[in-house]
C-alpha cells in the first residue's frame, strides 16, 4: 500500500477544484465561443449521452 502524506488531495478534492476552475473560465465570453467553435469543427456532440 503507497504511504502518502496527509496533504495528499483526494480524487473529490481534485475534481471539485477543476469545477471551480472550468465555472471560472466559462464565464469568459471569448472561451465559450473558443469551445464552441472547436465543438463544432470537429462535429462533437454538446450533449452527453444517456
């Protein structure tokens, strides 16, 4: 078993800090529209499926 130090983050740690930072950048009109055009270029569907 690895013997990591307590200040290890864990997966619900890193995942919850990537929301914080994807919310962030979505907030950038300019980024949106970089994703978007990059969604549709290479014809990506925007929503997820069941």
């Amino acid at each position: 078993m690895l013997d990591l130090p307590n200040t290890t983050p864990t997966a619900r740690e890193i995942f919850a800090c990537l929301d914080a930072e994807w919310a962030e950048l979505c907030e950038d009109a300019s980024v949106r529209a970089a994703v978007a055009d990059w969604l549709m270029t290479d014809h990506l569907p925007t929503t997820s499926r069941p």
